[in-house]
C-alpha cells in the first residue's frame, strides 16, 4: 500500500525477508512470550539494524529515511520491530557523543550483529516521565562508576550485551537545574549480569520483552562513560527526534496493515447476500483510517525531510509520532470492528496487532506530554508541569 516509491528496492527486500515471518510465527512467540530471536538475526545478518551507521563503521551509512522504510515496511508485513527497532536509534547516542576509540570498539561490532546493543535504560519506577527526578546514582570510585539505582521498562535488556544508561553523577544541589549532572554510561550487560545487575521480565499485554533492572553497586569502568559528564540528558534528547520519526513510521505500517485486511475482509465477507464492504457504515471507517493514515504518513516525511536537511524538527518529529499512533490505534480499532467476531480469533492476528500498536499511545512518550510540548514550545502557552 506504499505511495512512496523511495527505495523501492530496501522495501521489496524487507518485505521478502517478512514473509518468512507470518502470523502463525508471531502467533506462537505471543502464547509463549518469546523473543523473535531468528527475525531479528535474520534482519542483523541482512543489515537492515545497522542502515544509520556510517559505512567507515561497517554500516551502511543511510539516511533517516532509509531505516522509517525498514521499519515502516516490517510493521506492514505484520511483523513486530518492538522487538529490536532500539538497535537503530541508541547508537546514535555512541555515533554523536562517543569517543572516537569508543564508536571503532562498538560500532563495527554493533553493524556485524557480534554486540546487541538493544537496551535504553532511562524510564524509572518513581520518576516516570519526569527524567530530571530520576535516582540511579553512578558515583565514580578510581576508574569505575558504582551504579546503585533501578529501571523499569527497560525493554529487550534480555536480549541485549550493551545497554545506554541515564543516571545521576552529581548529585542535586540547590540551584542545579534538575536535568543537570545526568550522564549516559555504556554498560556491558555480559559483565555485569550476576554482579550487580539483575533483570527482571514484566508481563505485558503485548509480547514486548521488557523487564525491570536493578543495580547494586554494579561496578562499570569509567571509560564507558560517553561524552561529557553531567551533559546526559541534553544527549538522550538530540535522539529523541530520530526515535519518535522512525516509532511514527512503524505506526503508518501498522496502520497500512490493519486498512489493507480489513479492505481485503469487507470484500470477501458476505452477509445478507452481499459483500459487507458495500455498506458505507463498513467503507467509512476504512476510508476514513485511511486518510488517517495517509495525513500521519505526510508529517512522518516532513519530519524526515527536515531531519535530513539537517534540522531540528521537535514539533514535526512529535506530531509525526502522535498522529501515526492515532492513526495506527483507530486503524486496528476499525479492523477490529470491520472483522466482526473474527477480530478477536488469534488466528487472525488482528488482535494482537491491535494490541501491539496501542503502546505507542504511551512510549517511548505519551501523548498528553507531546501536546505539553506544542502547547508550550510551538504555540506558546505557559509551560503546564
Ligand atoms: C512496553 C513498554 C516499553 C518501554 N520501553 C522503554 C525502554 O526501553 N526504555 C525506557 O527508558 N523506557 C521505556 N518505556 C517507558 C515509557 O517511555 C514510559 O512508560 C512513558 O514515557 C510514560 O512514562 P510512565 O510510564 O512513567 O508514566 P507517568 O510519567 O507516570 O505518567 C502517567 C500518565 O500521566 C500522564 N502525565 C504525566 N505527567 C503529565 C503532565 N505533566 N501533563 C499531562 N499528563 C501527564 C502521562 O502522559 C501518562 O499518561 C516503556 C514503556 C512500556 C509500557
């Protein structure tokens, strides 16, 4: 259903590796809450994880808009890029901050698929989306860090070796500005599994490999802090932008699949001996989720457009992700109801995608906190928190 004829070719090779991956897999991994390991494999070996590293780092070197296709195109084969979508946008916290001895240690590794580098250690249990309150302390002790704290919904850390980790290295003083004195640390999660770092999976809704971490004095050497210290969030929040454009792609593929099986369902489907998608109170919410869609998918390349042009794009990144959410939610909402009954048989997969699509109303960011931002920063508004 692409209108974008932009790499027709990285989208029909996706697509392809996709199909070796239908409902039936992803079906199975849902009961079990299993981890897609082979997908994700797959995709690593084809180098898809890897389009935004720079060749010279054994990537391909691709724009921004090279990996919303990849991602846009998984969603829409009805694949799940939860499972390892992170690996595309958390390197580029090494890419950007990293020491140039750090991005030749983890980048080629990284691009080859030898380090999964899928965990984002930010989210806290008691700080939520106030990242300035956060408590994981990293207090340096010769040429280590003691990392004491937790995370919640630190999600693939099971099936990550490296995870970026936020926390506090000086600690808060009068005056100090509560995003101040946070560093990114590079943590190893090979050493330090069993020595100060434990992880602990939550059921979900969804399959989505997420867990809660604990540290208790988890020693990580110094060198792996990235960048300067005390400049950790202004770092976590120049990716924010690539990781809301390429989570708003995966909700325009997400959308595209939803619209496409209920088009294909209200053809076939015949009740009162007629084709159910005859009846407008049928075609309607198809059309309507339709444009829905479409419109999300125009803020989704503006976004990208502007990224690319070497811009900041905060408010175009931000509504891209809200309205492809929004898309994408009352897209599997209609599919749902186009499907009758049959839309709650997992056979038909339709309602684990509807489950599936529903976190990204609330992460990576939720979406009272981007209409905070276009009220305060677009619009003008006083700031409201
Ligand atoms: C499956 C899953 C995977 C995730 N993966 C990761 C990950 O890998 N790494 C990571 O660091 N985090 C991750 N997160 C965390 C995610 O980013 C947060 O859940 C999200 O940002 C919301 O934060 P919170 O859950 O603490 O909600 P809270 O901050 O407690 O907010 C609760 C509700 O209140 C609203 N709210 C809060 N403050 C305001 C305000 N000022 N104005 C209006 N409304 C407000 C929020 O919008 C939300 O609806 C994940 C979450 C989930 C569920």
């Amino acid at each position: 259903m692409s209108n974008d004829p932009a790499y027709s070719d990285l989208r029909e090779a996706v697509s392809k590796l996709c199909s070796k991956y239908p409902g039936e897999y992803w079906r199975k991994l849902d009961r079990e809450m299993a981890y897609p390991t082979e997908f994700v494999e797959e995709l690593t070996a084809a180098g898809w994880l890897s389009v935004l590293i720079p060749e010279e780092y054994g990537g391909a070197g691709l724009p921004l808009s090279a990996a919303a296709a990849v991602l846009e195109e998984m969603q829409s084969a009805g694949c799940n890029g939860g499972a390892c979508h992170a690996q595309m946008y958390t390197m580029g916290t090494v890419l950007r901050h990293g020491s140039e001895s750090q991005k030749q240690k983890y980048l080629p590794a990284i691009a080859s698929g030898d380090l999964r580098l899928q965990a984002f250690g930010v989210t806290e249990p008691s700080s939520g989306t106030d990242t300035g309150a956060l408590k994981t302390t990293a207090k340096l002790d010769g040429d280590h860090f003691v990392v004491n704290g937790q995370k919640i919904w630190t999600s693939r850390a099971e099936h990550s070796d490296l995870m970026i980790l936020l926390a506090r290295t000086t600690p808060l003083q009068e005056g100090m500005k509560k995003t101040a004195g946070l560093s990114v640390i590079l943590v190893d999660m090979r050493e330090a599994l069993g020595n100060g770092l434990t992880i602990r999976p939550i059921r979900t809704m969804m399959n989505h490999a997420t867990t809660e971490v604990f540290f208790d004095n988890l020693r990580v050497p110094a060198e792996n802090l990235i960048g300067e210290e005390g400049k950790g969030f202004r770092y976590i929040l120049t990716g924010m932008n690539a990781e809301r454009i390429l989570i708003a792609a995966e909700c325009v593929g997400d959308a595209k699949w939803f619209i496409e099986r209920a088009t294909d369902y209200a053809k076939d489907r015949h009740v009162f001996g007629r084709a159910i998608g005859q009846n407008q109170g049928i075609q309607f919410p198809i059309a309507k989720a339709y444009a829905n869609m479409r419109a999300s998918e125009l803020m989704v390349n503006e976004a990208l457009r502007l990224y690319e042009a070497g811009g900041n794009p905060g408010a175009e990144a931000n509504m891209a992700k809200m309205l492809a959410a929004d898309a994408s939610f009352e897209a599997a909402n209609m599919c749902i109801q186009t499907h009758g009954g049959f839309g709650f048989a997992e056979e038909f997969d339709i309602e684990r995608k509807f489950r599936e699509t529903r976190l990204y109303q609330t992460a990576p960011i939720s979406t009272n906190l981007i209409l905070s931002y276009l009220s305060e920063h677009v619009l003008g508004l006083p700031r409201s928190y």
